[in-house]
C-alpha cells in the first residue's frame, strides 16, 4: 500500500514536546558532572541528529561533545611536505594524551551517574524515565591548515579506542543544514525525518540492515539534491524526487565524487565512507516501501 500524503506529513514531524524535554535534561546533567571536572576549559555542545533536529522518536539519542579547547589535533593534509616538516619541528606533541583525557571525562561521568560505558568512540549514559540515552564525545579541536600559519576551519577530532582519528566539522554541518532548510520551504528536514522513518520500518521489517545506511548518511544524501526538487506542501512528490535524483545519482561516478558532507568540508564518497552502492540500494527499498510506480 503506497505511503499516503497524510502518513508523510505525519512522519516528517519532530519528536514530541515531553521526548524534547527528556534530551534537554541528559544535557543538562551531563554539564553539571563535566564542569565540576574541566569548568570553562570545555566546551559542551550538541552534534548529530538532535542537534540538526532531524531526529525521529526511534532515535532520540543525544550526541554531547565534550571539547578540550586548550588542546588540537593540526590538520596538514593540504601542506606540501616540506610545510608539513616546518609545521611538525614549530609544534611539537603536548604530554597530555587523547587517551588520558578520555579516561578524565568517563572518570567525571561515572561519579556523577554511576552506571555509565565506555564505547570506542564515546562514553555511554542509560536513559530513564527522567532522560533519554546519550553519547558523551571526548574530543579536542581540530585545526585545518592551508599553509603552516594558516587555520581555514576549526573541527573536532577525536581518536576512538581501536586507533581510529575521527575528524568532523558539526557547526558547520548544522549551519549549511539550517541554510538548506531555509531555502526548501524547510521540507529539507522534513524529508530527511522521512526517510529516517522508512529505514527504521525497512530494518524493523529486515529488508535492510542497520550498517547499510546511517541517519548521518542520509542527512548528507538529501542535502546534495538540488534545492529545486523540494516542493513546498507536497511531500510524496518530494520524497519521490529525491529518490529519484539520489538513485540516478549513484550510476554516474562523476556525480558521485562531487557528493559532499553536509559541512562541505569533506566528501561523502571520495576517500573512503560508505559506497554509493549503498545508497542506491537504499533508495530503490524506500521507492518500494513508498508505493511508487
């Protein structure tokens, strides 16, 4: 039976008034256990989902960064080799370690909530009655240079327990994701939540997996379909669209390549990530699972 116009109005809507109010309260916890600890040497902030405010009540998980600001990870992928040795001889490494800061945070959080786990990337708190589940992100700044004096964007980087450096940009992303929003009659998120809908039906159904694609996958997917396929008002047709135009996409490696992070500061494909094939796969079961012919 095809989605009908109202069930899509209805899945594009943001969580519920008392969901909201149980993120808002992890959050707050979460700043009182870490300022006892760090006071004004952190910053704390959301990313992901709930902060986009694209997340859906199935996955209303909060993501709080946890930033060292006294401490950066230098970006130099962009410098010749020879900047890079001048950069690396000017600044050497600080004593104090990713590691050690990480312990520092799950140290602070397990005394504040007791109950607490840390993951590979982050530290775990079990949501209750009271607040939802969160991932607290230990990470220190990210700095990407142009040549060795010159910062063109600030990140977070953090280095998971498996070896991992994970680099992201998040107030970029959510700055271009509100422009975007802004200029699609905000049916930007309203699709994306859409979507988010379809691939939690399609995992609960298992016709898909949960590795194929992330929420983060598909925020970065409809955001690179052109502003001019939103239609204000008519949600299967935008939904359509943008399946559409995300499917197509996929067979043209040209196109592909010029995907990018909702940040725009990294691409989505080139250099590793998920393969378009992926997305492919995914946007032929939500044409399905949409009714479509």
């Amino acid at each position: 039976m095809a989605l009908s116009e109202q069930q899509l109005i209805t899945w594009s809507s943001p969580v519920s008034t008392s969901e909201d109010q149980k993120c808002k309260n992890v959050i707050t916890q979460i700043t009182e256990a870490l300022r006892v600890k760090f006071g004004n040497s952190v910053s704390i902030f959301l990313q992901g989902s709930y902060r986009n405010n694209t997340n859906i009540k199935q996955d209303s998980d909060v993501d709080v960064v946890v930033r060292r600001n006294d401490y950066y990870f230098p970006n130099v992928v962009w410098l010749t080799e020879e900047q890079r040795t001048t950069y690396h001889s000017n600044n050497p490494n600080s004593e104090y370690t990713f590691s050690q800061y990480k312990s520092e945070v799950q140290n602070a959080l397990q005394q504040y909530f007791g109950n607490i786990e840390r993951k590979n990337k982050c530290i775990f708190i079990p949501g209750n009655t009271y607040r939802v589940n969160a991932d607290v992100v230990p990470c220190f700044v990210l700095k990407r240079y142009t040549n060795p004096n010159t910062v063109d964007a600030e990140g977070i980087k953090l280095i998971a327990d498996s070896g991992e450096h994970i680099e992201s940009y998040p107030e970029q992303h959510y700055t271009n994701g509100v422009s975007k929003n802004n200029n699609t009659s905000r049916m930007y998120k309203r699709t994306v939540r859409i979507l988010k809908r379809i691939r939690n039906e399609l995992i609960d159904s298992r016709v898909i997996t949960e590795e194929l694609v992330s929420s983060f996958f598909i925020e970065c997917l409809v955001y690179n379909v052109p502003n001019d396929s939103f239609v204000a008002g008519n949600y299967r047709q935008t939904l359509r669209s943008v399946i559409v135009k995300v499917y197509n996409d996929m067979l043209d490696p040209a196109i592909t390549n010029e995907y990018e992070e909702v940040s725009g500061l990294k691409w989505l494909f080139k250099g590793g990530g998920k393969p378009p094939g992926n997305a492919k796969i995914f946007m032929n079961k939500c044409w399905n699972y949409a009714g479509f012919e």
